[in-house]
C-alpha cells in the first residue's frame, strides 16, 4: 500500500466516491492573519481538479466579508481528485488549504509572513526575455511547531489556472520578475513559458536543488524547443486521431497528450530529459508499445508508433465486508518495461474510475500486469486491492476487487521528527 499512500500524500487529498446528486454543497470557512486575527476583503478561490475535467479549474471565488467568513459552492457532481481553497490578500501571503468534499467541515486558512521571490528570465544567449509567464507550480512552506518538530504544507498543481493571481507574473520590459506574496522560508518551484521557448523549470527535474523564498538574484534561462516528431501506424498504414501520450520519467513533470493529423503525424514540443512516448486509438482498444525519447533542446527527434490490438479487462469494484458495489474506485495498471540501455522503468497507463455500479472497463497490451483499486472511505481513510494478471488480445478477462479498509493517513500534512 505504500505507493497508494504515497500518491496521496502527493495530491494531498484525494477523493473517489464522491456525493451523492443533488445534495446542495459548499465549503465555508475562515481566512485569518498570521497572528490569528480574521481578515476583511481577501480573495478566496476554490480549485477542482475533477475526473471529467482532468486539469485544475477554479470553480468559485469570493471575497471574505468583515468578520474573515467566506462561502464557496460547488458544481456537482462532487468526483474530484483534489481540491484546494486558495486565500490571499495583498498585506500578508497566499495561504491554502485542502479538503476532502465529503467532509465539509468549517476550514480555517491562515495567510503567512510574506518574503520576496525575484529574478530575471533570459534566453540561451544570454538577451533578457520581456513578456515570459511565470508560474509557482509548487511550494513548499515549513511551519515550526516544536523545538523537536516542524510541519510541512505542500502545494503542488502543475497547471494551476492563471486567475489564481498570487502564483502567476509576467516579466517585464528588462526581463524581470518578482513575488511579494509568498511564504517566508518557503521551498519553490518555477516554470516559464513562452511562445518562442519550451516551458523551462527551475529548479530543472533532472537536478535536485532548493530555491527559497527570499532569494531575489534568480536567473532563469529558457530551453529551446525541443521537439518531437512522428507518425502512428496500424498494419502500415497511418492512423489519424490517435493520441500520442508522452510521460516523463521526473516525478512531477505533466504529461504531454496531442493527436495524429490525417496523415496519423504528430509533433510536441518537450522540455529536455527522457519521456516515455506511446499511442492509443479508439479508445484503447488499439495501443503501440511504449518508446523512449530523450529530448535535447534545439533538436527533433522522431518515433514510429506501431498499433497493436489490446486486450480488455473488465469487473466489479466491491467492500470485502459487505460485498457491495464500491462507486466510483479508481483502477491502475502498471508493469515494468526496460528502457535502450536496459534500465528498468514502470509503464502506468491512465488510470480508469468505476461507475455508481462499481464496474469498469480498461484496456491494455497483452502480457502481464499489475492492477490495482482503491478508493478512499474516508477523509483519513483507504481502501485497495491489487491482482496480477496475464493478458491476450482476443480474450477479455474479468477482474474482480474486494476492498478493505486501510489503515489511517494523515492526506493534509507531512510531519518530520
């Protein structure tokens, strides 16, 4: 279960079965100061990242009235993987809390001490680069509790909506950039974008650094585009509207999706590193094997995709007690693949979400592989069962998971002792 808790941990609160439709819902709660007073006319953003969505949107936003109180509604239906209420106000720094929305319990979000962030954008020659968007993809921001013990408060959205102001700047004519509303002694992650450049991190995934609120030198060279190209076939023969998934092997890096032309050609352009590359038509039910690629800036580097017929898996999600259907669980699949040089690497394709019934439906490359449901049963609490299994295409296979209540997590915070 270690990697299910670990995936929790990493979007902080995830949330399978969602609430029942038509139930009215919002989430109310209190923005306050560092020092614990409420604070009059702070914005107040909810972010949802749903299934049917599949990125971060804001969903609602309001200002506190003069006692601190907000209120924020909901769209159902409430099938979300995470969700976060965001706070800021222009004295102090932006303050954030998660919460799971079938636990709609009062929320209190406290505002920080601010400390500025700041730099200068440039391109790979060295000229500054006016107009480059940059984001907070992640922050990190370490609260002392104890001599002995400090929590730590993790925000990680990679595509964070730019309406969500205290986490997005835009460089000016000189190629600077500045952030005044961030958290002292905060541990951050930056990406820039420009039509002219691939998106470019700092700190750079394949190097492991901290950048911390408070350092204003900060010099962020931008990587030129690095492409890649291709074309999907089946039988030899081109296929249009196949989507070509591209995943880095840099936790933390999102995934690239764009489709075939009418000639099944693809191109997308990449920040540098090694990304696992592979096809899907029709919905699923035609897939190619995964590719490596290693992306260089400035270059093109092209693939052959070769769909294959995949195999389906198909069942029932189930409470190991009562045997009833479990809605809405989420199915993963995963095995292990060997990079050129041979290196072992986990393939995970999309995960799939039971429906009210608990059924669903996957499909996958013949072979073997590992599966795995899961769904939480509480804001605290998860459930999951895994199977082996070995695939053949013109043969579907019928799964069938029982799941038992796990242990307790704590899904809101990360404590070192």
């Amino acid at each position: 279960m270690g990697w299910v808790a670990s995936l929790l941990l990493a979007v902080l609160v995830t949330t399978a079965l969602g609430a029942p439709q038509g139930e009215p819902s919002a989430v109310v709660g209190k923005v306050l100061s560092p020092d614990g007073k409420p604070i009059s006319g702070a914005r107040v953003w909810l972010v949802v990242n749903r299934w049917e969505v599949g990125k971060p949107t804001v969903e609602s936003s309001t200002f506190t009235d003069s006692q601190g109180n907000f209120r924020l509604t909901f769209k159902p239906p409430l099938r979300v993987y995470n969700a976060h209420v965001v706070a800021f106000h222009p004295n102090f720094a932006v303050g954030w809390q998660s919460f799971d929305p079938r636990d709609l319990k009062p929320l209190t979000v406290r505002l920080h001490q601010p400390a500025p962030l700041a730099g200068i954008v440039i391109t790979p020659d060295g000229k500054t680069l006016a107009g480059a968007k940059v984001q907070v993809w992640s922050v990190e921001s370490i609260h002392p509790q104890f001599a002995f013990e400090v929590r730590k408060i993790w925000l990680s959205i990679n595509n964070i909506p730019e309406e969500v102001t205290p986490f997005w700047t835009v460089t000016d004519e000189h190629g600077r950039f500045v952030f005044n509303n961030l958290p002292a002694e905060a541990d951050v992650r930056l990406i820039a974008h420009h039509p002219d450049f691939a998106p470019s991190k700092l700190p750079h995934p394949e190097r492991a650094f901290s950048l911390r609120t408070g350092t204003v030198d900060i010099v962020l060279v931008m990587e030129p585009k690095g492409i890649l190209a291709g074309q999907v076939l089946r039988d030899g023969k081109p296929v249009s509207g196949a989507q070509v998934i591209c995943q880095s092997r840099f936790y933390g890096q999102p995934d690239e999706r764009v489709a075939t032309d009418e000639q099944g050609k693809f191109e997308v352009v990449l920040t540098s590193g090694q990304w696992r590359v592979w096809a899907v038509a029709e919905n699923g039910r035609w897939q190619s094997e995964a590719k490596f690629a290693r992306i260089v800036p400035g270059a093109k580097v092209s693939l052959t995709l070769e769909l294959l017929r995949a195999a389906e898996v198909h069942g029932v999600v189930r409470d190991s007690e009562t045997k009833k259907p479990v809605p809405f669980a989420e199915v993963n699949a995963y095995r292990q693949i060997r990079d050129e040089e041979g290196y072992p690497d986990w393939l995970r394709p999309d995960p799939v979400k039971a429906n009210e019934q608990g059924e669903f439906q996957l499909f996958l490359l013949p072979g073997k592989w590992s599966l795995r449901a899961w769904a939480s049963y509480s804001p605290k609490h998860f459930a999951s069962d895994g199977k082996e299994v070995e695939l053949i295409s013109d043969k579907p296979t019928a799964v069938e998971f029982l799941l038992g209540l796990g242990s307790p997590i704590s899904t809101e915070t990360m404590e070192a002792h």
